[in-house]
C-alpha cells in the first residue's frame, strides 16, 4: 500500500470534519455488521492530517525540542468476519531526541497535557509511571494521541486515525541519521538547559 516518493506538500482543511470509524447497531442494540462507516476522507488525507496535529502539538512546546519522524504504518479495517470494508487507519510517529531529564518529564507532559486540552482534545488516559509516565487523547475528529516516555527517556508522539475511505498512502520522508550517533539507536542525544536540567523547573514566584 505504501508508496515511498518525496511527501507533496498538500494544502488541507485545519479542521478535517468527520473523521470517525463506527459499527453499524441494529434497532435492539445487536451489532449484525460491524462495518465502519466511509466518508470523503481517505487514508492520505488522515495521514497528512495526523502529521498536521504532531506538528502543531511540537510547536507548542517551548522551550522548544529537536524532534525526527518515526516510522509511518497503516492497516485495514475489518468487519466482526476480519473481512475488509474498504476503510484503513494511519498511524503517525515523531520522536524526541532533546534529551528530557527524570526531573523534568512531568513538566513536559503537563505542557502537552494542556495544550491538547486548549485545542479541544479530550484527555482519555494518563500513564503515572516514574520510569515510564504516559499521556493519551482523542480528537474531535476521532484521532487517537500519545506521548509515551519510554527507555533512556525516550519521549515519542504517535497519531493513529480513524477508519477512513481506503486509499494509496506516501510514506512522509525522513531524514537520514548518522549510523554512529545516539540517534540512530533511536535515543534522544541532544541537550537543552532547560528540558535536560537534573533540578525540578522553579515555580512561579519562587525566587
């Protein structure tokens, strides 16, 4: 399904309408076809719009961070029978390579916390975990969004859409790593005064 060429720049809507995957329920509440619902959105168009609310949501954090595409992956939608419907989801990923110290990761995920928040996605999990804290939500569109922090620190976003109308998807691209860096071993590697402090952030007032 994957078509991997250069990304075309695509001028979409800020505001995809009606992103939403569904099961059809009979009238006595027993699901006789679970077929997601098609709509005039396709498989690019959610991958261009999941790209669009990483970006956004990278933007917001500042101090800001250094942050490279992660592997793009798409699949089918099926029915209760596993047969196809004719839908597919997408799935974005971007990871974190400023290095976001133990003390301050409860910070970074307030930051998102808030921001997903103030653009009127809804909160539907949090991970309290030391070593391993996460965030999730949803979109009014039906994306569903994660900020996992994973090994070494590890900070990583992904964006899965929706069913949407199956279509051709063009792996976004990403830039090559240096096989001899941290990066390439998928760990964050870059070093900010701020996210990478080994103190908690002062608050507000505090002298």
């Amino acid at each position: 399904m994957k078509h991997y060429a250069p990304l075309a720049i695509v001028a979409i809507s800020s505001a995809v309408c009606a992103l939403s995957g569904c099961g059809l329920i009979d009238d006595d509440g027993t699901g006789t076809e679970s077929k997601p619902e098609k709509n005039n959105v396709n498989m690019q168009e959610a991958a261009d719009r999941a790209e669009q609310i990483l970006d956004g949501t990278l933007a917001a954090i500042k101090p800001g961070v250094e942050a490279v595409r992660g592997p793009s992956s798409d699949s089918i939608c099926t029915d209760f029978k596993d047969d196809g419907t004719g839908t597919g989801t997408v799935t974005r990923r971007r990871y974190v390579m400023t290095i976001v110290s133990e003390a301050r990761r409860g910070s970074f995920l307030g930051v998102i916390e808030r921001q997903w928040k103030k653009d009127g996605y809804e909160i539907t999990s949090v991970r309290k975990n030391k070593e391993m804290p996460a965030i999730f939500a949803s979109t009014p569109e039906g994306f569903r969004l994660s900020l996992e922090i994973g090994y070494k620190g590890q900070a990583s976003f992904s964006a899965t859409s929706p069913c949407v109308t199956e279509s051709d998807v063009i792996e976004a691209p990403r830039e090559p790593i240096d096989p001899d860096s941290e990066a390439s071993k998928g760990l964050p590697y870059v070093h900010s005064e701020f996210w990478s402090a080994d103190t908690p952030p002062r608050q507000k007032g505090t002298p």
